[in-house]
C-alpha cells in the first residue's frame, strides 16, 4: 500500500470565513462544509488514531486515512476540510485541499486533553471522489492500538501532577569512569497544595535506554498534600543496553514514566519526567562514556 508524500498538518482552529453561508454555519464549521452533501461514510474508505513511537515526545498525533476500492476501479480523494472531535479535547481542524490514492496520515497538535474513558475520535470529512461533487461524510476513527489513548491519559496525569506538585531537574552530572560511570540527575518535588488530596508520587519507571539504580528510587511513596514538605533526591541512571545503534535510532530512551496514585487517575496513565533539551543532550552524550565506545 503506497503511502502519499506529502504531510498534512491540521491546526488547532476554527475556521472562519466570511460569505452568505455565515448565518448558517455553525460555530467552527467551515463554508465547504455548509455548501456539501451530506453522504454516509465511504464504504472503500477507513480512518484509524494514531500516535507514532517517534512521536511521542511531543504533542503531535495523526488521523490515517485508508483508501481500499471494492470494486477493483481506482479513484482518488481530494479531501477539503478535516475535523476531529472528543469529548476529551477541543475540536481540531484542517482546511485542504489535499490529493490521495491509498493513504494518507493528518497530522495534528493535540489540545490540552481531559480526563476520562475512551479514546475513539470522530472525523468529519469534507471531500470529493476524482472529479464528483463535495461531500460530507463523517465516522469514528479507532483507536485500534490503543496508544492515542495512552496519549490522552498522560495528559490527564500530568495535569493532575501539576495541580498537585511541581517537578524541578537540576542539572545532570557523570560521576566515575567507564563502565563504573553512573549520571546523577537531581530532582526536587515541591507540593503546591492544590491537589485534591490523597495524590502521592509513587516512583519512576526504567526506559528502553536507561536503567534507574534501586537505591536511588524512592522506596516509600512521596505524599503531595497541602501540608507535605518538598523531597529531593538524585536519581541514579546506567545504561540499560550499549548498542550503538539503539541510541542511534532512539526516539523514547530519555522519557522516564512518573508513577501517581491519584483519585480518578486512568491506571496506567504516567506524565513523563520534565527534561529539557539540553539535559536529554547530556543523557545521550553519556551512554558512549558508561558503554565505554
């Protein structure tokens, strides 16, 4: 199945447009979707939500577009608009027009996602079939390997993190030599008093390039109530493989998993450690001194 080259982005936005549609158009729908017919979901077309393992240190997630004819006859899909919608976030829409035979991903910048259960979207297609008229067309687009939902809950926990607790990394350090090097990362947790009570900070997870030092973890849960005093420790990192080409073609080694216990938190759900550019840097330049490459 051939991929389109292209890459479409959608942007978080309402589209506005001015025009005798205007009266008739409700809020954030655009004038192509005013003016197109409403048709039910193509049968040869299917949408899945998705985000990338290379995607996952940012905010970027994609609606794939699946073009399988049924009746062996070709034909191309121009979409014009695309929005996607949850209960979980703000709408996000993408005005095209955009050419594909077979596949196309949208990508898009997600909002700031809610709490709560499900993580199937709806996609809102305005379009035409090679040269017919425009049409609208809408379906659920699953999530069928379940890590856009694994997106939304992140952020669910790291908005309860954050109305709970603030999270400082200082600088990291390489102490020892060669294989006995370990980098030192200290961390500060400092309770803001605006949780909802009961929040605690459990751990930290390993990642696929690096290991965390036992000692170093906290061993009892860091309670993050109003009247809970900061804790700082330092976390102690080796690396958890020494293949060149594992840090070559790294894309998740450097996002470390916080562990919460918070009521209504999605189990499994975990915001990442708060590491700038500079620090991942200093993370990746120490794997070839432990590895001693």
């Amino acid at each position: 199945m051939m991929r389109t080259a292209g890459v479409v982005i959608l942007a978080v936005a309402a589209l506005v447009a001015c025009g005798p549609d205007d009266e008739s158009r409700t809020p954030g729908e655009s004038a192509s979707v005013v003016s197109a017919e409403p048709t039910p979901w193509p049968r040869d077309l299917t949408a899945w939500i998705d985000q990338s393992r290379m995607q996952r240190s940012g905010r970027t997630a994609f609606v794939r577009l699946v073009h399988e004819p049924r009746d062996g006859s070709p034909s191309t899909y121009t979409v014009e608009t695309a929005t996607v919608s949850s209960p979980r976030f703000a709408s996000v829409t993408w005005s095209g027009p955009e050419h594909f035979g077979n596949e196309i991903d949208l990508e898009f910048e997600l909002p700031p996602a809610r709490c709560g259960t499900g993580s199937d979207v709806t996609v809102g297609l305005t379009y035409r079939v090679d040269d017919g008229t425009l049409r609208h067309s809408s379906t659920t687009a699953a999530d069928r390997y379940g890590a856009f939902g694994l997106f939304l809950d992140r952020d669910c926990a790291q908005a309860t993190l954050d109305s709970a607790a603030s999270v400082d990394v200082g600088a990291p350090a390489v102490v020892g030599d060669r294989s006995a090097a370990v980098l030192h990362l200290p961390v500060t947790i400092t309770p803001s008093g605006r949780g909802d009570g009961g929040a605690a900070l459990l751990g930290f997870d390993d990642t696929v390039l690096f290991r965390l030092l036992p000692d170093s973890v906290p061993s009892r849960a860091i309670p993050l109530g109003a009247d809970d005093p900061p804790v700082s420790l330092v976390l102690q990192i080796v690396p958890a493989r020494c293949d060149p080409h594992a840090l070559a073609e790294d894309k998740v080694g450097t996002l470390f998993p916080i562990r919460l216990r918070a009521r209504g938190l999605p189990e499994g759900a975990a915001p990442y450690l708060p590491l700038d550019d500079d620090q991942r840097a200093a993370l990746r330049r120490y794997v070839p001194i432990a590895c001693d490459w």
